[in-house]
C-alpha cells in the first residue's frame, strides 16, 4: 500500500504533464491502472479520494 503522500506527489506530477510512466518508476508503482486509478478517485472524492483509493471502483460518467 502506498502512503498518501505518495499518491498525491503521483497524482500531482501526472496532471501536471508528467508522462504516466514517469511517477509509475519513480515510485514503484508496478499496476498500469493504479496511478490512473488514484487520479479518478481524487478528481471524484477530492483529497477523500487519497484516504481509501480502492473504496470506489465505478466511477458516474461526467
């Protein structure tokens, strides 16, 4: 399990251009859907997202 501010230090540098693969080795992030998995979760639930990121898995259509 990651710690918080790990997968905000992700999150944050991918929505800022970094390409996906950057974070992912960075961080050893080895699941191809984790980091974009964290992103949805914080852009649905706010920083509640990074709480319990696997809480919701089916996110409403926007």
């Amino acid at each position: 399990m990651f710690s918080k501010e790990i997968q905000m230090v992700a999150v944050t540098e991918y929505l800022f251009g970094v390409p996906q693969s950057v974070p992912r080795r960075k961080y050893q992030i080895t699941g191809s859907a984790t980091l974009y998995n964290w992103v949805e979760s914080i852009k649905f639930l706010g920083l509640e997202g990074v709480k319990n990121p696997n809480q919701y898995r089916n996110f409403p259509n926007q």
